[in-house]
C-alpha cells in the first residue's frame, strides 16, 4: 500500500509540474483512482500529501484543487531557495573532488543535448539533476532535508522559465565556479543565478 500511495503522489505530483493538472484544476478522488487504476484509499492520501507539500489547496470540504501561487507564495519559495543554494554552492565547491566534479559535468552534458532537443520536459528535468547533483555534492545532510520538501514547487518554478539556452549558461558558470573550490566565488554565482532566475519567473507569472 505505501508503494502504491508513493506511486500515485509522483505521478499527480508530475502532472502539476509539468502543466498537465493546471492551476486551479479539481482532483475528484473517483476519476483519479479510475485513472491510475488504484483504489481511492492510496488517491485520498496522495492528496493529503500534495496539500501539506504545497501544491493543492481544499477551498471546500468537498473540493480539492491545484493551488494558484500567489507572488508572496513565489517570493517566499525564492528566499529559501536562495538561502539554501548558495550555501550548498560554497560546500560543492569546498568538497566536490574529481568524482563530484565529473558528476556535475555529466549533468551539464545532458542540459546541453536536452536544451538541443527544444523539449521543455527533458530541459527541465535535466536542469532539476543539475541542482540536485549540486546537492548531493554539497554532502549536507539537513540542507538536503530541507530542500526535499520544497523539490517540486521549486521544478514547477524553475519549468516556467522557457529561456533554455540562458538557463545553460548560467549553469555552466556556476559548474565552473564551483569547479575553482573557491566557496565565496561559487556562492556569489549561485547568489547572481537565483536572484536572475527569480527576475525572470516573477516576470512570466505576474507580468503585471
């Protein structure tokens, strides 16, 4: 049964990240569990899920659906997302190595033949690896923790920045920068890289 609920909470989670459930957008547990062909026990808790992660709101006690982030939900999510990566940034840098090093480059290489293929999906995953390679590298156990659960509200973020070719080269700077093992350089990378995508997605969602 966990495997089942856990199945379901990556696939409805996938569906909001990648646009296919948009916001505002009703879950109905019935069509959903038809849908999956699971019971409607794993889609109930699913649910529940989804709403303490963030990404669905029950304005009525029969009525779920995908949250409508607000610009001081975006805001927010920016600031913890900035504090965090560039943190982990300085510890890449101090503590990459070789192996770390070559990791990351893989990641850069597949960024860049995803970015090639013009598919939205495959950049944004390939950009997600990216950062999560950066975390991995980072080797900080509670960093990681806390940027668990921020994960997929901060890819659906990151998913609506369609300035791929930027994206790539913003991300090869921050490879290089964590690359010299000098921490201050790779944070103030990673500072400029947050601060520039956070321009960039407020502007595209609330272009008022």
């Amino acid at each position: 049964m966990a495997a089942v609920r856990q199945r379901v909470v990556d696939e409805l989670r996938e569906r909001i990240v990648t646009g296919r459930l948009k916001p505002g957008e009703r879950l109905v547990e019935r069509d959903l569990a038809e849908d999956l062909g699971v019971s409607r026990l794993p889609v109930r808790e699913a649910i529940r899920a989804l709403e303490s992660e963030g990404f669905l709101e029950t304005p009525s006690p029969r009525r779920v659906v995908v949250r409508q982030l607000s610009r001081a939900d975006v805001e927010e999510l920016f600031d913890v997302r900035e504090a965090l990566e560039v943190l982990a940034c300085g510890l890449a840098a101090e503590r990459a190595g070789e192996a770390g090093l070559a990791r990351l480059a893989e990641c850069l290489r597949d960024a860049g033949r995803a970015t090639e293929s013009g598919q939205g999906p495959r950049i944004a995953a390939a950009n997600n690896r990216f950062h999560n390679e950066i975390l991995a590298v980072a080797g900080h156990r509670l960093v990681s923790t806390l940027m668990q659960p921020l994960g997929g509200r901060l890819a659906w973020l990151t998913g609506q920045n369609e300035h791929w070719e930027d994206l790539l080269a913003e991300h090869r700077r921050l490879y290089e920068a964590i690359a010299t093992g000098d921490p201050d350089q790779a944070k103030a990378c990673a500072l400029e890289h947050v601060r520039v995508n956070r321009a960039v997605t407020l502007a595209l969602l609330f272009p008022e």
